[in-house]
C-alpha cells in the first residue's frame, strides 16, 4: 500500500517554548505511523511574526533562538523563520502553502539553486538527498486552535477551507475533549473530516507558556517544563521578567 509522505507544520507564538511544544510532533509521528498509510519524514516548526501583536510577546530573535536550541536534541524537527522575515503577520493559509509550495519546486525539479537559501535551513535533509514523488505539509495544532475555527471574527472561511481541505490537520488533543462532536457541529468541518487526524494524548500534561511566563515572573522553577538549554537562554537575557540565576 502506498504511504502518503508527510511533513508536520506547527504555527504559533512558542513564548517560550516548552517540551509540549515539542511532544506533540513525537505524538503525532507515532499516531501517523501506526495508521500504516503514512510516513513522517520531518517537522517544521514556524513562530509568528512580532507584530501579530500578542500580550508579552517578546521578539521574533528571541524566540527564534529558544526554538533553535530547543530542538537541538531533535533529528527531524527545524525551525522555519519565514514568517519572522515577512514585513508583517502571515495568515496561517500563507504560511502552510509557503512551505508546501517551496517542497513542490525542489520535488519537481531536484534542483537547490531554484530555491530561496534561507529556506534552504529548513528542509528536512532527507528530502533534499533521497525523497521523490509527492510530500504533504499538514498543520499540526492543539486541540485549542481546532475549537477556535467556531470563534466569531478570528478566522476567514476560505482559510479554514483551504486548511482542512488542501492540507489536513492533525490534532493533539487529551482526555474530556470531545474533538469529533466539534466536528460534527460544524458543516464546514464535516465536509472535510477525512482530511483532519484526532490524536488523544494518553499522557496528560497540562504545560503552557502562559504559566511558564507567569512562574518565571516569579522567580519560580521551571526546570522539567522546558529545555534546560532554553531555561539558559531565558535568565542569561533576562525574559519575561526572569532574574540571571542558576536552574
């Protein structure tokens, strides 16, 4: 049978990022591989860009930074700073079909020098050395951004669409959620529901930025939450309101 190749996008503010962050692209790799008609060959990770305009977002350098050494230990997931570089925020549509169309020119003509050299930092090195025929960029979220299609105002219809429905999604979500009845609720989503993947993590872990914000602004441990390379990082700049101290 033949195996779809698949490469995992996760869009967001990572600020900071945390091992969760990190654990869904693991979660979702084995979820996909024991379906048997997929193949994960890499993972991209792309933060937003600074003017996206979020509470306490800190920069685009930062956080790109923490992302380079969070996923340092990693041989599959890359950070994508496309977005970073635009002149302003990319819509989720865009970014998706950026990294998708930039795959499809080095698949169909094998050829490096068509392709723009900072995207070049990105490519998963499987695919510039050995992969043929056709790679899919699904987009790899939480639970929380598949219940936010139904929030009045906050997307486009036709994104949703062209995400669902171009891309797929593939959902981490965890236990008490009821992703299928969310689903079911919407037409939209139902029309394209072959295209989105449930994964319900097993293994609960409640870690998010906000709360590792919120105890680094309070001096308070955050070690085992995130990378101790990015614990580093944080207090040796002194972010989100962090003091320059041991882990």
């Amino acid at each position: 049978m033949h195996s779809t190749k698949v490469v995992l996008l996760a869009c967001g503010s990572f600020n900071p990022p945390t091992n969760m962050h990190l654990r869904m692209f693991e979660i979702a790799r084995d979820h996909l591989h024991r379906l048997g008609n997929y193949v994960v060959i890499g993972g991209l990770i792309s933060p937003t860009h600074d003017s996206y305009g979020k509470s306490g977002l800190e920069s685009s350098t930062h956080r790109l930074e923490m992302l380079r050494l969070a996923v340092l230990t990693s041989n599959w997931v890359k950070v994508s700073d496309w977005e970073c570089r635009q002149d302003n925020w990319s819509r989720t549509r865009l970014v998706l079909q950026h990294h998708q169309n930039t795959l499809n020119s080095l698949l169909n003509s094998n050829n490096l020098n068509n392709i723009n050299e900072d995207d070049l930092k990105w490519i998963p090195e499987n695919i510039r050395k050995e992969c043929t025929g056709p790679v899919q960029v699904k987009l790899l979220c939480g639970g929380d951004l598949l219940e936010s299609f139904a929030v009045p105002n906050l997307w486009h219809e036709e994104d949703i669409a062209a995400i669902v429905g171009q891309h797929g999604l593939v959902v981490i979500t965890r236990e008490n959620s009821n992703p299928l009845k969310f689903i079911y609720e919407s037409d939209l989503l139902t029309r394209y529901m072959a295209n989105i993947i449930i994964v319900t993590e097993w293994i609960r872990n409640e870690i998010s930025s906000t709360r590792i914000r919120r105890a680094l602004r309070r001096s308070e441990s955050v070690k085992y939450l995130i990378p101790d390379i990015v614990i580093n990082y944080i207090h040796t700049n002194g972010l989100y309101g962090s003091k320059a101290e041991h882990l």
